[in-house]
C-alpha cells in the first residue's frame, strides 16, 4: 500500500503542475551532493541544515523550476521529524487560491486517514521593505499511516505542520510531521524555516502585474439573468476597489490576500446596494429573487461575516467565528438560509505566464 507521505507529495505535485508546462512523464529524484540552489528563485537548501539532513530532491518538470525537498531529524530509533518544502511557477493567481490549497489538502488528509483531522487555519504574514507575503497554515494532530510488515499499514500519531503562502508567481509550501515536537517547537521551526529559505526573496522574484486591473472568472450561473450578472459585477468592481484602497502595495504584489472579510462585506454590500437600486429594472428568474432575498435577510440580521465564515469553511480571518458558529447554524435552519448562497460567484485573478 502507497504510504500516505507519498499520496500526499503527489497530491501537491499534482496540483501544482496545474500551472506547468514542460512537465516531466514522471518525477525524477536530483542525485545532488553538496548544497542545491533552486536557480529559479536562488533558493539554496543545503546537504544539512538546523539538525535536519536533505533526504531527498524530486523535479517535475525539464528546467527543474518544480521541485520538492524533504529533510529528516532523527531523534530515536524510529522517532523523527520530517519537513518538505515544495516549490513551483504558477501560470495563474487568483483570490480563491490560498484557500482552495488548503481545502484540497485537508479534504485528501481526512479520506486517507483513520481518524478525523482538524486542520484549524491560522493566518500570518511576513514583511521587508518589497514585498508582504500572507499565508494561511496550521499545526495539527494527525495519526499518519505508514507501511507495516505485519498489519499493512499501521497508524502512528504525530504532531503535523503545513502553510501556504502568497509568493506572487511562485508557490511555496511547507509540510511538516514530528514524533516528538511540540505545536511550539513546529511553529518555531516553521519560523526559521521561512527566514532561511528566502520566501520574502522567493516573492520578489515574479511579482503581480498590479499596474493592471486583474481578471475576472465569471460562475456560469451568473448568465441566468441580466440582475444576477450585473449585481455580481458590481460586487466584482467593490472588491478590487476594496483592495486597491486598503491593502498595503506590498502586499497585493504577492497575492489578494483574500482572507481579509472585510473586502468581502464591502462587496457584498455594494451588490445588495445595487440589486435594491435596480431591482424593477430587469425581469428575474426564481432562483436570482431567492438568491438575494436570504443575502439581504443576512445583511439585515448582521451576520454577513457569519456567513462568510460559514461559507468559506473558517478559510477567512474572522476572530468571532468559531465562537458564532452554532448560532449562526441555527439562525440559517430558522431563516430559511440554503447552501446556494454559499456558491462561488466569481474570481479575479492576474495572468503570469
């Protein structure tokens, strides 16, 4: 049976090499000796580094700008820590994809392990003088299978890491799991590893083109009528006014940083704005009324942010979420709130390549 270790690392190849082109038929291992420095980005990951020795190097495509690194600590006779780091080029960027990484992972976590994991997102960013980087990660718990001689696959729990950050045109990820460590310790080294490695310098690298107006990705279900389409461009234009207004330059040269709420109520706000100017305007379909009619009962009520929370499965920095959770799940059963306002609109995003 394929380890979970390896399921996951394909998991991430695979959707990092979404954005690829000049992909390899099949991963190769990097026979390298001495120190190897991604040439790409500059980053350099040396034969030993803070206790760790590199295990191994894989590329997945010809020039080598996708790469995986794993490094092991050793502690005791089968007790280690591992830490991965994954680097890759991104042909696109767009505002759902810090959290669509996320969820992709926590979704392949839980089908492959034998008890449920709770990934809880925590949010950090990291700074100099060019650039901002935002990045979504958690430390968790996680009994992680791995082959047995005698019962196949035997469970071992462990402390685990991961975090993803905006790194502009690069994808950056870091993957870790500890016999011994601490959620201090992993947090620690998840800290230095940052610092060392150079993702503010990998940021810098490629940034966005934010001298232009970023894209739009429409949802199909938006064409159902001219107030859907329109109410959603004007919630579409809020947005990126929203980020261009308040979010730091250095910040929106990496990524969206689409875990600030607040650009999200701000939309939000100006589509029900816009659907209660015009709404005897246009004829309606049944599902655009419904639509609007639970997001204005939202609005209403003051828990659009609990909605969000909601929709977005705690992916968005909201501080009183959890806490509103059970609250909010009542006051949807009782005001009649579906999973249709849950539903993806739309997504802006900046070409790269």
């Amino acid at each position: 049976m394929i380890s979970l270790k390896k399921i996951l690392l394909v998991i991430f190849a695979f959707y990092s090499t979404l954005f690829l082109a000049q992909k390899r038929n099949e991963p190769v291992n990097l026979q390298i000796k001495g120190d190897y420095t991604h040439l790409p980005t500059s980053a350099v990951f040396p034969v030993l580094w803070s206790g760790f020795q590199r295990e191994e190097i894989v590329s997945y495509d010809l020039q080598n700008k996708h790469i995986v690194v794993s490094y092991v600590q050793k502690h005791r006779k089968k007790s280690k820590t591992v830490l991965t780091f994954y680097i890759y080029p991104k042909k696109l960027v767009d505002n759902q994809l810090l959290r669509d990484e996320f969820s992709i992972y926590e979704t392949v976590l839980n089908q492959n392990s034998n008890k449920s994991v709770d990934l809880k997102p925590m949010f950090g960013n990291i700074s100099n003088d060019k650039v901002k980087v935002n990045y979504i990660y958690s430390i968790f718990d996680h009994s992680m299978g791995e082959r047995d001689f005698f019962k196949g696959v035997k469970y071992t729990d462990k402390k685990s890491l991961l975090s993803i950050y905006e790194c502009g045109g690069w994808g950056f990820k870091i993957r870790g799991s500890s016999d011994e460590m601490t959620h201090d310790q992993l947090s620690e080294l998840k800290n230095k590893a940052e610092t060392y490695f150079g993702v503010l310098d990998i940021a810098a690298k490629k940034t966005l083109p934010v001298s232009h107006t970023p894209d739009i990705i429409l949802s199909p279900v938006i064409k159902r009528d001219s107030m859907m389409t329109n109410a959603v461009l004007a919630s579409v234009y809020a947005k990126t006014k929203w980020l261009g207004e308040n979010a730091d330059k250095k910040e929106l040269l990496t990524g969206f940083n689409d875990m600030n709420i607040e650009s999200e109520v701000y939309a939000i706000d100006k589509m029900i704005e816009f659907y209660k100017t015009h709404e005897t305007k246009w004829p309606m379909h049944e599902d655009t009324k419904k639509y609007f009619g639970e997001i204005i009962r939202l609005a209403d009520n003051g828990k659009i942010k609990d909605y969000l929370y909601d929709k977005y499965k705690r992916l968005i920095r909201y501080d009183e979420g959890e806490a509103n959770k059970e609250e909010y799940l009542q006051f949807k059963t009782e005001k009649n709130i579906t999973e249709n306002t849950n539903e993806i609109l739309y997504k802006i995003y900046y070409q790269i390549e």
